[in-house]
C-alpha cells in the first residue's frame, strides 16, 4: 500500500475547493472526451496502486474467498443448469454472471502480482481494462437485478431459490463489495459508453436468435418459442420491444449510472467530493516535471534581475 494516500477522512476544506460536487462532474464528464483514463482529478491525482490492487492480509483474504466462491458457484451453474452448457452463454443474466467472475479474478490477482506502478499521466493498459471492466460489471448486475425482479419474476407463482437470489443481487452485493469497498474504484461518467455498446451486443444476439428461429430449449411449446425473454419480442411486438429497450439503455442505465458514480464519491455524512477517493501526493508525479520546473523558475528570475538592472540604469 502506498504510504502518501489522502484517504477520505483527511481531506480538508483546501481540497474540497479544488474537486467540483457531484453534480458538476458528472455532467462535466459526460460531455468531455479529454479524461477516459487521466489519473488527474480537481488538482490531485488518484492513487492507481491503492483504488485497484490494494494488497494488506485483510484484502488479500476477501479477495481470494470471494473470486473463489464466485468461480464454483460460475461452473456449477454452467455444468448443472437445465438447458446445457452451450445455451447457458444466450441469456443476459449469465451474460452478466461471466463478466462478473472474471473480473472478480483480475481483481484478486491484480492484488497479489501488483501489475503496475503509480502513472505520471494515466494507467496502462490491464488496469483500464480493469477500470471498464469492473463499471461494466457493476452496471451490468445492476441492471440484471433490477430487470429481473420487475419484469421477470412472476409474484404470483415463481419462489425465488437460491441460483436466482445469488445471480439477481448476491453478485451485485459481491462485486460492489470489491470495487467500493475493498477497491475504491474510480467510476468515470464518460465510461457509460462502453455500457452502450454492452446492450448494443446483446440486442443484436436477441435479433439473431429470433430471426434465426432457434428454439428455447426451456420452452417446449408448439409450434416451437423462439424468445429468449417474453418481452423481447421482435417479430410480433417489435414497437414495444424497442421502447423497453431503448427505456432501460438510455434512461434506466443512466440513471443507476449516476447513482454508482455518486457511490464512488460518497463519503459520511452526505459528502460527494470524493472523499470515498484514494489519492497521492503531487510530489511524487510531479518529479518528472522537476527540472522543467526549475529551469522556469529561473527564467523567471533572470528575467526579473534584467528588469532591475534596466531600471537601474534608467536612474
């Protein structure tokens, strides 16, 4: 762990200046291309080690029980479910389930190898793919969850079991978890565009299943149901269809989108400067810069002494 974190409790009125609310930032983000994966933010800079591979006992032993429980409960429900192993990877919820149990893998061994250093401008390149893969993880389950418990499940027939708790909200409550509370991870609005091209796969899988007429093999009805989801319907009912879809990939995703990056700057009592934020020091990434510095500064002295001298032979 490094030793010059500004962790969220020590971060004064000086710093809080200089880091815009959570409202500017994230409409600020959301509309600027410049900062996809710039360690930069409101004058400090983010302690890429700590926000992604922090190594102490503790956080070595939560990473490694829950990458392992997620990794076996991941083959059991590939090797038992009812419908094989092949068509268990054409429903979004397992979509969802993968990308949750690699990045919860990538996230334990990025704590025991530590594969980078602190970056003078921004991480390389397996830590932003961490940094995306963990938003889309934690989007991805969020949306899942929420789908599922309102469209989905049947009340009035349907009894919740244990693989339908654990993949519609025991996921969710893993990997945030891991990214906000073990991990502090950084959410950046401007990386709810890699969610969009998410939906835009699967929206594009459900048009090729359909129109493909492949059969469901957990629906045995005749003439054969070639859903994935009732409410994808893109034969009958393709009006209502994209406006579902178009609701839950530019309003609903959205909107869990702000939330989860209001999470990552949330620190008690209601405070969202980010403060829930690692940070370093600006020495160290500014060491760099040191003599570009100097030499500047003695510029500006010379410069200063020229100008004393011309005045005094004004005199």
């Amino acid at each position: 762990m490094n030793q010059n974190n500004d962790l969220s409790g020590t971060a004064g009125a000086e710093d809080r200046r200089d880091l815009p609310c959570c409202i500017c930032r994230c409409f600020k983000e959301c509309f600027s291309c410049s900062n996809w994966f710039g360690i930069k933010e409101g004058g400090r800079s983010l302690d890429i080690p700590s926000s992604f591979c922090p190594n102490s006992v503790i956080h070595l032993i939560a990473k490694s029980l829950i990458a392992a429980f997620a990794v076996g409960n991941y083959l059991y429900h590939i090797f038992t479910n009812d419908y094989g192993a092949a068509f268990y990877f054409a429903l979004l919820t397992n979509w969802a389930e993968t990308l949750t149990t690699l990045y919860l893998v990538i996230s334990c061994f990025n704590s025991f190898l530590q594969p980078t250093e602190q970056p003078y401008v921004k991480p390389n390149l397996w830590i932003r793919l961490t940094w995306v893969l963990a938003e889309l993880t934690l989007q991805s389950q969020t949306i899942v969850t929420l789908i599922y418990w309102t469209i989905v499940f049947e009340y009035c027939c349907d009894t919740p079991d244990y693989n339908n708790v654990y993949k519609h909200g025991g996921l969710l409550v893993l990997v945030f978890i891991d990214t906000m509370i073990i991990n502090r991870l950084p959410v950046r609005m401007i990386h709810w565009y890699f969610m969009t091209i998410f939906y835009f796969l699967y929206l594009s899988w459900t048009l090729i299943f359909q129109f493909a007429n492949v059969k469901h093999p957990g629906r045995n009805n005749d003439p054969p149901v070639t859903l994935l989801y009732s409410f994808l319907d893109w034969k009958n009912e393709w009006k209502s269809t994209a406006i579902l879809f178009i609701l839950i990939a530019f309003a609903i995703s959205p909107l869990m989108y702000i939330i989860t990056y209001a999470l990552s700057l949330f620190s008690c009592p209601f405070n969202f400067f980010g403060r829930n934020r690692l940070y370093i020091s600006e020495l160290p990434l500014q060491t760099h810069q040191t003599y570009q510095t100097d030499d500047n500064n003695q510029n500006k002295q010379q410069q200063q002494d020229e100008n004393k001298n011309e005045v005094v032979e004004v005199y």
